[in-house]
C-alpha cells in the first residue's frame, strides 16, 4: 500500500490502433477530491474512472487526464 499522498505516474496503451495515456498526480489534501479530464468520446467511463481511484486513496488531491485517439480504419471519415 503507497502510503504518500504526493506523486505522479504516466501510463500509456496502444492497441488495434487505439492509444490510451493516462497521467495522475497527487498531492496532499484534508479530502478526498478527484478530477477526471477526458475526451467526450469516452465519458461514459468517468464514473468507473472515479470509482477505481477511489479504491485506492483516502483522502488527497488527485487529478486523472486521460487522453483518447482512435488512428484505425473505421474512425477515418471524409
């Protein structure tokens, strides 16, 4: 269990032309306050975003960006 409340990590996914990066930072907080940024795309997934943090914190700062970009075959449109 990370027990410090002040951190930064990236992740980034690539796959069947879809890429995914995900960066979060913390920082100490009496709360526990979560802000989610993402595309409208994939809003759908705030929630569950939300909940999956929460599983792991207690209280502090967090802000997730998430960054979405589809470069397959059906998203291409004239």
């Amino acid at each position: 269990m990370i027990k410090s409340m002040t951190g930064f990590g990236r992740g980034e996914k690539r796959d069947n032309g879809k890429e995914f990066i995900v960066e979060i930072k913390a920082v100490n907080h009496r709360y526990c306050d979560i802000y989610v940024k993402m595309p409208r795309q994939i809003s759908f997934l705030e929630d569950r975003v939300r909940e999956v943090v929460s599983r792991s914190i207690s209280r502090g700062k967090v802000d997730v960006f998430i960054t979405y970009e589809n470069y397959g075959e059906n998203s291409k449109k004239l």
